[in-house]
C-alpha cells in the first residue's frame, strides 16, 4: 500500500511539474507581451529570476506614476512611515499600506543577490556592521527596490559598480 501510494505521488508530481512549466512559459509570454524590455531589465539584476521580476512587473505597472523614488519606496513599503506632530516623533503608521508583495519580492531578491553576489556579500557584510543583521537585509532590500525604480524609469540595465559605490 506504501509503495503504490509513493507511487502515485510520484506520477501526480510530474504531472504538477508540466502544468507548472507551461504556466511558468505563458506567463513569461505574456509579460514579454506586457512589457518586455521592463522584464527583461530586471533580469538583470543577480538574484532575479522570472518568478520575481514578474512580480515586480505586474505589481508596479507602470513605473511612471510614481513621481519620485521616495513615493515608490513608500508603496513598495521598503520604508517606515512617521507619525510626527510638531517635530515630535511618535513611532510608526500605515503599516499595512502599499503592496505587500513588492515588499516581499524585493526582500527575496535581496536574499538571492547576496546568495549569488560576492559583492552583494560585502555590501550586507558592511551593513550588518553598522545596523545588525535583520535591519541590514531590510536596508539592502531598500536599496534595491531604489535601484530597480531608477532602471525602469532611465531605462538602463543593472549596474553592480554603480550600485555598488550608491550602496556604501
């Protein structure tokens, strides 16, 4: 009985596998379709694959309606909000503004280009020097969305240098 239901799985699995890949080949087309050179932008970042930089695409839409790269930080919620009054500050608010899932994908990324990055690695490195290292991953996550926001708004494909010196 083990066996024939090891079995089974494992038939159902394969068949979840092809149905996965021509999914994962529509989607790919279509955001291709979408907005391809955008896509292909953000592949350009180490860490990125197709999975995230179709999240990152379809959660921004069009980059251009964010005016400036603060605003697009603030929806991505790759930043604190402030309650201040009078210059006082009083902790944090609208937590649960923005997309979340930029949120995630931009961590995920960070995670991936320190994983596949030997200067991704000395970039965390150094910041886990400064902040620890949950703050340093979320700064770094920051400092990506920032850099994405600027490749999709110059057009231009990632740079490690330049982010690399922007980063320090």
């Amino acid at each position: 009985m083990v066996r024939k239901s090891i079995a089974i799985d494992l038939a159902l699995l394969e068949c979840y596998d092809a149905l996965i890949n021509d999914l994962d080949l529509y989607l790919v087309r279509q955001a291709k379709q979408h907005d391809a050179q955008a896509f292909h932008r953000l592949r350009t970042i180490p860490g990125v694959g197709k999975i995230l930089a179709l999240a990152i695409l379809y959660e921004i839409h069009d980059v251009h309606r964010f005016d400036r790269v603060q605003e697009f930080a603030s929806y991505a919620r790759l930043v604190k909000c402030a309650k201040e009054s009078a210059g006082k500050k009083h902790g944090t608010g609208g937590a649960k503004m923005g997309s979340v899932h930029l949120k995630w994908a931009f961590s995920e990324a960070a995670v991936l280009f320190v994983r596949h990055s030997a200067q991704g690695k000395k970039l965390l490195a150094r910041l886990e020097q400064r902040f620890g290292k949950g703050k340093a991953l979320s700064i770094f996550a920051h400092k990506l969305g920032r850099a994405a926001y600027f490749m999709l708004a110059r057009e231009k494909a990632f740079d490690l240098q330049r982010f690399a010196a922007t980063a320090s």
